[in-house]
C-alpha cells in the first residue's frame, strides 16, 4: 500500500470519528478505486453507512470486505447492521458461514445467541450464549439473553441463576431513580408494544389462579402506566384506583375511563396520602424500579383488608442475595427477601411463579394478609 493511500485511509477514519461521514465516504470510494482488493476499505465503507444510519446500504460493501479477507471487525461490522435491521436471520447465516472465527469473538456470539433467541432456536441459543459467556464470563447482556432462552424452554431454576448469578449487590443507600421525562416518552407508543400488554395478562392469570373463584372490588394499582391492567380487570371491579409519576402515561390512563381515582406522584412515598381500604393491590412489571421493597409491603398491609391479596411481579435475584442492582435504576429481588418483607409485614405466601419479565425471567408473586 502506498504511502498516500495509508493516509487517506487513515484519515477516513478519523472523518468517520468526526462524524463527517459525507467526506469520510467520499475519500473511501476513492481508496477503493485505488485499490479495490483491500479489505478493509469496504469495511470502512460499511462501517461509515451503519454510523449514517444506512445500515441497508452498508451491507454489500461489509459483504464485500468479507469475501477479500474475513475478519472479526469486518463481519462484526456486518452483524451490527443487520442487527439494526432487525435481520435475525442474516445475523444466524452470517455467523454459521464464518462458524470457526465466530466462535472465537464474544461479541459476535454474543450477537448471534441474540438472534437464535428472536427466532425461536432457545435450545441453539443457549449453546451460543453459553460460549459467549466462556469468553467474557462478566458479560450481562449474553447472561440476560441465556436466562431468556431457559426461562422459554421451561428450564426456570437455571433462568433465575443465569440472570442473578452475577448480578452486583446492591450496597444500600440512595436509590438511582428513571427521570420522569424518560417515562414520559415511554408513554408514546407504549401500547403498541405486545409485551407490555403481556405483562397485565401474566399478572391477571396469577391472580385468577392463585385465588380461585375470588372476586376483584376495590383494587389499587401501584404503576397503571397506561392503564392496560386496569382495563383488563372484570366486572366484579366496582373500585379502580391507581398511583403513577408520569403525566405522559396518566393521561392516557385517564382517557380510557376505567380508573375512579388517579393519584400522581412518586412511590414509595405517594402512598401515605391513599386512603383504604382495599381488598386487592397490583402492581406489574413497576416493583423493579425499587431497591427496598419494606415501604411498599408496609402500604399494603396498612391499605389492604384482612385477607387482602398483594400480586407483583419483579426482576428475579439468586436465592443466596437479597437484592441486585440490574441497571442504573433497576433491581432485582430474590425469594428469600420477599419471604422475610411478607412476614415482618403480616402476610403469607400464596405463590412466587418464575416467568418472562421483560423479557428475562422474574418472580410473579401473590400474598395475602394474614
């Protein structure tokens, strides 16, 4: 390679770190005119274009890098444009056909357990996953999708381990806490999201099978977000209340008309103002948002009648910790520390199921007072 050329690759990159994609890829389509067996100018190409935003366009060229010299960068690059193009099957072929140099990178397994997941290959996925965390033990994101992949093969034990078994404890302390304005955007389009909705359906079912031919009154939602809980309560409901922060999800709650009261502000400390008393409290996908659950189990035994029931759903912790830090903002709780906050509380459990939660598994559980 020719000393001129060696910089103008070199300074492509920089442009490309500039974000000065335009210029980056005009430079390059000139190194390729130059030399157009170099692998890594089509790479750089590829790469330019994903960072544009035109991961469709970046394809061909990363194609084209792969079949001159493949790579780890150069089919990493790939697998991240098809990853934005939702190409779970692209990604699967992709690493099957560079099988040996694949199975070398934690990133690309990593990637490739991914899209095994997506398309329903769990048993594959786990193979995959698993040798992605041989090679980065430390790894979350692998470790996530590896409890996603059991908890759908119904393997719910190693789900909890694979998901909390390396999860930091949380210290105590403040919590971090979701900026109302993040919830806020959530709120636009949230319902066009299945899982959510699946979330209201997962909580209901436990319900219903954990209290047999009990009927819904005066129910308290801790979360509503949207309201999809609510509007799925039956009949039997004659009282909806709820609690949320964000204006954005209340005011959608509102508009569906299902909620005698809805209450703004932020949990745990919002609940001293509600008054009871209620004969049911539920709260789904919301209580991960919590390191310390006491204020919560608190307000439900002082708000619930005797006999009251509590169902919630969190993120789920090894059994051998209390509490996990997930993400910033996000924790999960194991068995154990929900048994021992029920009965400092004055409630029994009912049941603690293992089942996907957003996505990775959780504990969806039920108690009653007294």
């Amino acid at each position: 390679m020719s000393e001129g050329l060696e910089q103008d690759i070199e300074l492509s990159v920089n442009l490309i770190r500039a974000g000065r994609l335009d210029d980056a890829l005009a430079l390059l389509e000139r190194c390729r005119a130059a030399q157009p067996d170099n692998p890594n100018i089509p790479r750089l190409i590829g790469e330019a274009l994903v960072h544009a935003g035109r991961n469709l366009d970046a394809c061909a060229p990363l194609v084209a890098s792969l079949r001159l010299q493949p790579t780890p960068p150069g089919l990493r690059a790939l697998l991240i444009a098809q990853f934005n193009l939702n190409d779970n099957q692209g990604i699967i072929d992709g690493c099957s056909h560079f099988r040996d140099m694949a199975w070398e990178d934690a990133d690309i397994v990593g990637l490739w357990g991914f899209a095994l997941n997506n398309t329903g290959r769990f048993a594959e996925a786990v193979d995959v996953l698993r040798r992605a965390l041989e090679l980065h033990p430390d790894a979350f994101k692998p470790r996530r999708n590896l409890s996603f992949s059991l908890a759908y093969l119904g393997r719910m034990e190693e789900a909890v381990e694979a998901f909390g078994g390396a999860l930091p404890p949380w210290g105590g302390g403040g919590e971090e806490t979701r900026p109302v304005e993040q919830l806020d955007a959530v709120a636009q389009g949230y319902d066009a999201n299945s899982l959510h909705d699946s979330f209201s359906v997962r909580l209901l079912r436990l319900y219903m099978e954990t209290f047999p031919g009990r009927r819904l009154k005066r129910v308290l939602e801790l979360g509503t977000g949207t309201g999809l809980l609510a509007s799925r309560l039956p009949a039997s409901a004659t009282r909806v209340d709820g609690v949320e922060l964000s204006p954005a999800m209340l005011a959608q709650a509102r508009a569906r008309k299902v909620y005698d009261l809805l209450i703004e502000g932020a949990m745990p400390g919002i609940l001293a103002s509600v008054e009871g008393p209620y004969d049911t409290i539920l709260s789904s996908c919301v209580l991960y948002h919590f390191a310390d659950l006491r204020p919560f189990f608190a307000e439900a035994a002082r708000l619930l009648e005797p006999g009251g029931a509590f169902a919630f759903s969190v993120d789920c912790m090894v059994d051998a910790h209390e509490i996990a830090v997930t993400n910033p903002g996000e924790y999960a709780h194991s068995r154990p520390y929900l048994r021992r906050l029920a009965v400092a509380t004055g409630f029994r459990e009912a049941a603690i199921e293992i089942d996907v939660h957003r996505g990775p598994p959780g504990f969806w559980c039920a108690f009653k007072k007294g």
